[in-house]
C-alpha cells in the first residue's frame, strides 16, 4: 500500500472526538458532536445534558500552545472581573488544552461555552450597549498583571504580512499591486507615527468586533466570544473594526455611509461612557479601517490552500481595491 499522501487541512471526525476528547469533560451526556463551521480554526457544536457548547479545534501552525494559553488568561481575567464573556472549560485533569494528533501533525483543541442568546441586529441600541461593552473590556485589562504572551497587532502584522501573502497571490496584477502598496506605506507611516503605545490607547484588544462575535439575550445582555484575534495594539484598532464592519455591510457612500455612520457614532457613545477618546485616536480610527481590509485581503489569501483558491480570485481583489479605493478618496489617505 503506498504512503499516505500529506495532508494540509483535516477535517476530525466527530467520533474520534465522541471517543477520545469529550470524555475528559464533564459535560453530562454528550447528545451530539457535530462539525459546526471551518473558519480560521475548526468548531463543533456540542448538545449535552448540561446545554450547548462549541469545541474549538486550532489549524496546525496557526497559534501555539502558549499563545493559546495566553488567549484564555485573557479570557479569564475578564471573567474573573466580571464581564460577559464566553470562557474555556476545565478537563477533569484540571488542563483546558487537548492535543490532537491530526493527519498533518499537531492541533490543539478547547471547549468553550456557549454564548448565551442569538446575533444582534445591531440597530442603534446594540451597537450603543457593543462600544460600552468593548470600553470596559479595555479598561479590565489594563488592571491585567503581567500581559500575556499575544502578538501585536502592529504595522508589520497588519500591513506588512498581508501585503506580502497578497503579492504572492496577485503578482499579475503589477499596477493594482503598485496602488496597494502605495496605500500600505501610507498606512504603515501614519500607524508608527502615533504616540507611543502605552495603556490607555494602547494594551489588550479582542481584535475583531466586526459584531459576530457577540450576542444578546432577550434582556438585551451582551456576551462576547472568540478571542483567538486578540493581541496588544491600538484601541483605535478595535473601534475601527466596528466601523469597517458596518460600512462594510452598508457602503462607502450616499445612504448605506449614513447608515453606517450613525451605528458608528452610537458605539463611540456607548465607549465614550466608560472611557474618552482623545482626538487622536479619532483620527486614527479611518486609517485603521484601511489596515483592517488589507489584513482581511492577506487573511483570505494566506488561507487559501485550506479553503481554496476559487475565494482569491481576480474578482475577489477587484471588489477589495473597489472598497479601499472608496475610503481611501472619502478619508484622504492618499495625500
């Protein structure tokens, strides 16, 4: 029999983990295990006797089992104060890592529970309740001793590394790749050009409150989930996400910006209760915005070979430049 060939994304049978994983828990009767979603990790939905929760299989190379660790001291220290949010499950070990010795090598795994509640619509009223949340995110971690070992979420991550996994993939395009790194050397300028980082500014980010890692229950309670993106950056970071997620959704112009704009200003004043803003990191917000769509492009594309490649087609870069371009020329980034 030949030698099996390698493999670069695995997909773990839910038996395996049935058998071998869940029972390390204690979780009651496990009802049913089944693959929920292939994201920048693997999840799976557990229905248990004891509720719902989601088991979280990491894709190999792709955080390592400290920066895991790190992921849920951060986690914990927001529980620990007080704060919605959804937390890792402890084995009867006392350990929360599982590691599983997949086709294509190590991959680590952990039980978080669930968040209780449904997606907010994110009318004003949600995204109002969102910024407050974040603000007392950032506020409990900078009581947080020592920082965990997490990334920064700096120029090089989200600059310089996308644009280098983005040229491999659209090298062809040479004049569409002259404009984005024209783009990216602006960002990446404008980015080491604020103060230095130093709390309250700069410190612990959950990295993507793009509002899908959030929901609300029936009394209008928040609880916030996946925190896998999270490093030490700009607040400003954070808040832009919001913004880029709604504009996104909405549009760069007419109506759909005035959409946006108003769910933009309803989270600053639900932050701004909790913690001001200063004009700079105001003015920082736009820029980030950008660099969060670049760091979106180099995701996809970095990705590609475990979701394919169909998704970073030309189409799929001519539709990102068409959202930079817009917000560039609406912010003047460009000069």
């Amino acid at each position: 029999m030949p030698d099996p060939a390698p493999v670069v994304a695995s997909v773990v049978s839910p038996t395996h983990l049935l058998e071998k994983v869940l029972p390390r828990y204690d979780l009651g009767q496990v009802e049913r295990c089944r693959f929920f979603q292939r994201g920048l990790n693997d999840t799976y939905e557990l229905t248990t006797s004891q509720g719902r929760f989601f088991l979280r299989i990491y894709r190999k190379g792709w955080r390592s089992r400290r920066e895991i660790e790190a992921e849920l001291a951060m986690i914990d220290h927001l529980r620990d104060d007080g704060l919605p949010v959804s937390h890792a499950l402890t084995r009867r070990d006392g350990r929360r890592i599982s590691r599983i010795a997949a086709p294509e090598g190590t991959r680590w795994a952990v039980v978080f529970a669930s968040a209780p509640g449904r997606p907010p619509t994110m009318d004003l009223a949600h995204s109002t309740s969102y910024g407050e949340l974040v603000a007392r995110l950032h506020e409990s971690w900078d009581r947080m001793r020592p920082g965990p070992a997490r990334f920064h979420i700096d120029a090089t991550h989200l600059i310089d590394d996308s644009l280098a996994a983005i040229r491999r993939q659209f090298g062809h395009r040479r004049s569409e790749m002259e404009g984005l790194h024209e783009l990216g050397a602006g960002l990446r300028e404008a980015i080491t050009r604020l103060e230095p980082g130093s709390a309250p500014g700069y410190g612990a980010c959950h990295g993507d409150h793009h509002g899908g890692n959030v929901h609300v229950d029936d009394d209008g309670r928040l609880t916030l989930f996946d925190f896998d993106c999270g490093g030490f950056g700009w607040r400003s970071y954070d808040i832009a996400v919001f913004l880029w997620s709604r504009t996104l959704k909405h549009g760069v112009k007419g109506q759909g910006r005035a959409k946006a704009t108003r769910r933009y200003n309803a989270f600053l004043r639900g932050y701004e209760s909790v913690r001001a803003l200063t004009a700079g990191e105001k003015k920082s917000v736009p820029i980030f915005v950008a660099a969060r769509h670049i760091w979106l492009m180099g995701m996809h594309v970095g990705g590609a070979d475990r979701w394919g490649h169909h998704f970073v087609q030309d189409a799929y870069l001519d539709r990102c430049l068409a959202f930079l371009g817009a917000w560039a020329r609406r912010e003047k980034l460009l000069g």
